[in-house]
C-alpha cells in the first residue's frame, strides 16, 4: 500500500527528528576550529558556573567540573559507549564535552519528562474511572473533581518549549 503525501511527510519529518536528537550528542568541528581558549578557563571564571553546579545538585546529580581539557570520550562512563563507533564525532575538549553534554541533558530531559507524562495521564485516568462509580455520595463534588481532573490531562497534550541560547556553531 502506498503513502499518502502527509504519511510521507510526517515519516520525513520523524527521520529528521530522530537526526536531530543524534546531533545533539556528537560536536562540532567548526566549534574546536574557532575555540583558541580553553573553555575550563572561561567555565572557572563564569559567575553563572555556580548556578549550573546548583541546578544539577538539586537533581541529585553531580556537576562534572571543567577543570582540564579532557573531550567528551574521556568523560564518558565506559559500558554507555561500548561498541559505539566514534560516538562524539567532531566533538574534542572541554568545549566539545560541554556541547555534547548539553544534548544529553536535552535528551535526557525530554525522555524524562515523557516517562513523568505517561504516570500522570495513568493516575489521572485510574482517578476518572473512580468517580464514574455509581456509589458515590457527592455527585456534585465528583462532576467538579472530574473537570478539573480533565483539564489536567488538556495540559498533558501540549508540548512545552523552552528557549535559551544556542550552543553549536557550523561554519555553514
């Protein structure tokens, strides 16, 4: 059976953000080319530093440190890129690992928030089908419980975008 124009436009589209998401994880040349300082150096020296250090210390992660140049395949755990050939492409140094871990965080984030997505759709439905029972006392309170109940979900449709500054460079 063949496509239908929208069918193979939507599988265009999918391919491409599946591309993307992989670009997020590898550098850029152009990057290590224009990159004379170290990032360590500038990182160190950032008042913001402290704030990323924050952040991913309220997750219960631990700051990597940027105190030497070391790439992105230095600092990877080694079972996560066992057998992957040339996982980081054009990626080198502490700018390179800065640049892949940002994709990662995205990845990560966005795989994240859709496993949080699916347990409050599953929560929020059990809820629904609760209140359908025909037992209940408070059918008033029920109805207004189901409403909001609803609107949850509404939320839980949307996509949610973020901005923030953009971290690769191509020379094209």
């Amino acid at each position: 059976m063949a496509l239908t124009p929208a069918e193979k436009q939507k599988a265009y589209r999918d391919r491409l953000k599946q591309q993307q998401r992989a670009d997020l994880k590898t550098g850029s040349f152009d990057t290590a080319e224009v990159s004379k300082r170290l990032f360590s150096e500038t990182f160190e020296n950032d008042p913001n530093a402290t704030d990323f250090e924050l952040a991913l210390g309220l997750a219960g992660i631990v700051a990597p440190t940027f105190d030497d140049d070391r790439g992105p395949l230095k600092a990877a755990l080694p079972h996560t890129i066992a057998g992957a050939e040339d996982p980081f492409g054009n990626a080198s140094g502490a700018i390179g690992r800065a640049e892949v871990m940002i994709g990662c965080l995205l990845d990560a984030a966005v795989t994240l928030s859709g496993i949080v997505n699916t347990h409050l759709r599953r929560e929020i439905n059990d809820r629904l089908r609760e209140l359908e029972d025909p037992q209940q006392s408070d059918r008033a309170t029920a109805l207004k419980e189901a409403v909001k109940l609803n609107k949850m979900l509404d939320q839980l449709d949307k996509q949610v975008r973020w901005t923030f500054p953009q971290w690769k460079v191509t020379g094209t």
